[in-house]
C-alpha cells in the first residue's frame, strides 16, 4: 500500500510537468492542440487500418491503434515543445549555454569562461572534437574576445583541437536551434582518456579566472528539466 501511495504523488507530479510544457509550448505554438489532435488521429486511423488486415480481434485492433497514436502525439509533442523552447530563448542573454546543458555524456559544459562588460559570453565545450570556444553577442566584439580564450587554451592544450564558434544569426553565425548539432558534427579527434588529461589542464587555466555567473534572466542554463518532464522523469 505504500508503494501504491506514493507512485499516485508521482503520478500527479508528472501531468502536472506535462501541462506545465503544453502551456509553455502553446505561446509561441497556439495550433499546437490542435496539431497533436490531428497526428492522434491519422496514426490511429492509420494503423486501425492495418491491423485490421491482420487476422485478430477488432478490440485489439483498436486498442493497439490508439496506443500508435499516443506514442505518435508524444514524439511530435516532444519536438515542438524543444522548437518552441528554443524560440522563447532565442536572442537572450545565456540561450547558448542553455541549448549546449543539452549535450550528453562524454561532453564538458562549462558556461560563461569570459565575458565583458557588453555580457558578450564565451561559453566553452570539451568532447570528441577537442575545445570548442562558443562565442554569444556581439560578432564584432567576440572576435578579439575569442581570440584572446584561443590564445590561453593554446597554452596549456596546444596539441588538441580549438574550434571557435559564433553562436547567432548574422552571416557565418550559427543560429541557437542548430548549435548543439553543429558542435557535435565537429569531429572526433580526441579519445575519453585525452579528454581526461585536457580538463585537467584546464582546470589550472580556470583557477585563476575571476568567479562569473551567467547574466540572470528567464533563460535556463539547461534545458534538459523539460525534456526529462516528457520522458516522465
């Protein structure tokens, strides 16, 4: 009985998330309900057709096609949730850092290395490819803002990789949306074990860095809370 109690908390927890992401997702998508009624719908149909081909009861038949079109509305909910998180961000001070928290295992975040009083940010990125300097702001101003990180990690990892990255939407930028795959499509010129001994270099450039936070705001430094809140976690 215990058990039972507490999953029915969870439970609750959880549509709550779920309602929390629709209406978050319904400002900048407004069709979004009506959208996810019509993929129900014609995934349903759909399927309802085909296993009614195959040998078994209609009640099965049925049963399996609302399923498909449960999983259907919660693939495409999942994308335009992610979409529209990325629109409500998008030009904000801190989105970069937010859509890199999304990178997986085997990648080192660490936001906001360098900065100046204009909150241009460089964000930087450690994994397969090797350092990926990502730079947000003004272009004009993050080059020698880039230049000058370049430089330093240069010196403590002059045999890895480093990548600079303008995170935006001018020409050469790359747009906020597009960053977390153009940084993975980079390469893989560095194994797990290098990777290791290239953070710790850097651990020694950051100890004498000045503490920064990103610049406060409604953008989150991860979106990986709303994502998790569709997986039900």
């Amino acid at each position: 009985m215990a058990k039972k109690d507490a999953a029915a908390p969870e439970k609750e927890g959880r549509l709550k998330q779920i309602a929390l992401v629709y209406k978050m997702t319904k400002k900048t998508d407004p069709r979004i309900g009506l959208i996810l009624l019509g993929v129900f719908v014609l995934t349903a149909a759909i399927a309802f057709g085909v296993f009614t081909l195959v040998p078994g009861g209609w009640i099965f038949d049925l049963v399996t096609a609302v399923l498909f079109g449960l999983l259907a509305v919660l693939i495409v909910f999942g994308r335009r949730a992610q979409k529209s998180q990325y629109a409500q961000i998008d030009g904000q001070p801190g989105a970069a850092a937010a859509v890199l928290g999304q990178l997986k295992r085997g990648w080192k975040v660490d936001p906001g290395i360098a900065f100046n009083r204009q909150q241009d940010l460089v964000h930087r990125v450690v994994g397969p490819p090797g350092i990926v300097l990502v730079g947000e702001g003004n272009p004009t101003r993050l080059k020698s803002l880039l230049a000058t990180e370049r430089r330093k990690h240069e010196r403590v990892a002059s045999e890895t990789p480093i990548y600079e990255v303008v995170s935006g939407t001018g020409e050469g930028a790359v747009p906020v949306p597009k960053l977390s795959r153009h940084v993975t499509k980079l390469g893989r010129n560095i194994k797990p074990a290098e990777m290791t001994d290239v953070l710790q270099r850097l651990r020694a450039l950051d100890a004498n860095r000045s503490n920064m936070p990103i610049p406060k705001g409604p953008v989150p430094t991860s979106m990986k809370g709303a994502r998790g809140n569709m997986r039900g976690r």
